[in-house]
C-alpha cells in the first residue's frame, strides 16, 4: 500500500492518485486487493512513464559518466581556465566513453555543458570567460548513453571563496538534502518543494522559483515538473519507478532574475550569488536511490 509509515490514509481523504475522489471511493479496495495498475494510471493521467529496474539500471550507468565528467570538472577547475575550457573537456570525456552530451544542440543551446558562474543562476553558456580566484562555478552534466539520460551538478569553488561564497554553497548544498529526504512512496511533489523552501529561506536565502527539476530517464526532460518551494501534502503522489530530479536553485539574496539576451543565462537581478546542487533519483518500494550520487 503506498503510503508513509505512521501516516495513514483516511478513508474520507483525497485519493492520492488525484481523481479529486474520497479515497473509500476510488482506490481504497483497488490498493487493497493490488489492482491498481500504476505504470498505466500514471501514463495516462499524468504522462508519467515509470520506469523498470532493467530501465533504472541503464540510467545508472549513465549517472556514472555523469558523474565521472563532474569529477573531471573539479579537477580542471582553477583561477585562469575559461568556461569553453570545461565545455572542451567534458564534451570529449562523453563522447570518448559513447555518450552524447543532451544540453548541445537542446533547443538551440549551442555547447555541452552549462557553466553558471558566480550571479549566474543557471544555463551558462560556455565562453571565454576565465574564472578567477574567489569565483564559485555551477556545472551542469547531462549525457545521453544508449538512449538513456542522467542529470546532475554541483557548485565548486574557485581557489580561495569568501563567506559569503561558502554560505550559499552550503545552503544549496544541504537543500538538495532537505529535499532527498521527502522521497518516498506516499509522499507527494510539493511535499520536495516544501522541505526545501523551509530550510533555505529559515537560513536567510532565497529559492528560486521559474526552474524546476523534472523527470528525466527515457528524455532529456519528462514529466512531472518538481518545483523547489510548495505545500505539504500536495502535488502528485510519489510511487516505486518515478525518476526525477531535485536541483534547488538558492539566492544569497532575492530569488528574482532576469534573462540575458542570449535567451539562456538566468541572473539573480540583484547579482547577489546563487548557487546549486542535483541529483537524479528514482522511487523505490521502501524510498529512493539517487543514480548519481555524491556526498553533499
């Protein structure tokens, strides 16, 4: 029965699979008897494709040159290197081991990676822009591998950072954590977005709120959307095989932003830092598993 431990469903509550019904009325005896059919129920209500284990597994796979292209980022970062640099890298990295790099060509993003640089929310694109000492950079890794996708980032450090630096980066750090820890059967969306504006804006920073994370698996982006900020107990169930991703986007100061004209690098308007950290993770029977996962 999906629900959370110690938090039953009542009989005349919402049914969680959204019909808008009593939950007596609609999949009480369905869940009881394990009729219900959640892999067509989420497809045709919600456009959700859950995935199978065999799924997960090559999405794993794929986390882990994810992961392994992050791991390169960090050691190449350093005060003189350009933003084009990193792309160079990482797109080789990708295709060196068979994968394709989703962000190039992504409805017009013209490199492989995004690379956010300080003020920079998110969509960076690379250029010749050299970091310098003190900077923070975010580094956003998406690969395609035998049809399947991962995503994730993390924010680094440039040389010697302030405290301010270090502040937001740890706030950001540990609202991807706030976040993990609403995963599980039962819980719902907004129940993610919840945890994490609670935590952020209780430390003072801001959660930015026109991107949010997403399914991902079989595409590049897949429903259902996941903002960073919300209300408990609403939003869509979380059930066994969703995959999604949680990327909580923290200002040190207002969460409002405006777009540059290359239509892509989000900035923080008042050009306070902001900064990020995702994972992708799938729903098991018990909670969650993050398929690229690094220590926070």
């Amino acid at each position: 029965m999906l629900r959370n431990k110690g938090k039953k469903i009542g009989r005349n509550d919402p049914c969680p699979c959204g019909s808008g019904k009593k939950y007596k009325k609609c999949c009480m005896n369905k869940e009881a008897s394990g009729a219900i059919d959640y892999k067509k129920l989420y497809a045709d209500k919600y456009n959700i494709r859950l995935k199978s284990q065999k799924d997960v597994e090559q999405i794993r796979t794929c986390g882990e040159l994810v992961l392994g292209t992050l791991d390169l980022m960090e050691s190449a970062i350093r005060p003189g290197i350009t933003t084009d640099e990193l792309n160079t890298l990482a797109h080789d990295y990708a295709v060196k081991h068979g994968a394709t790099p989703a962000p190039l060509n992504y409805h017009g993003f013209p490199k492989s990676i995004c690379t956010s640089v300080n003020e920079v929310i998110c969509h960076g694109i690379p250029g010749d822009l050299k970091l310098k000492n003190g900077d923070i950079i975010n580094v956003d890794v998406t690969h395609n591998l035998n049809g399947y996708y991962a995503d994730a980032n993390k924010t680094y450090f440039v040389g010697e950072c302030g405290p301010e630096a270090k502040k937001i980066v740890s706030v950001a750090a540990q609202s991807l954590k706030a976040g993990m820890a609403m995963l599980k059967p039962g819980n719902h969306i907004g129940d993610i977005g919840w945890a994490i504006q609670q935590y952020a804006e209780g430390e003072n920073c801001s959660v930015v709120r026109e991107f949010v994370g997403h399914g991902v698996g079989f595409e590049f982006h897949e429903p259902p959307q996941v903002p960073h900020y919300g209300k408990k107990n609403t939003g869509i169930m979380l059930v066994p095989g969703m995959v999604l991703t949680i990327e909580p986007m923290i200002n040190l100061g207002k969460p409002d932003l405006f777009v540059a004209d290359d239509n892509w690098t989000a900035i923080t308007a008042d050009r306070k830092l902001s900064a990020q950290f995702e994972q992708s993770f799938v729903i098991t029977e018990d909670g969650y598993e993050s398929l690229t996962p690094f220590e926070l």
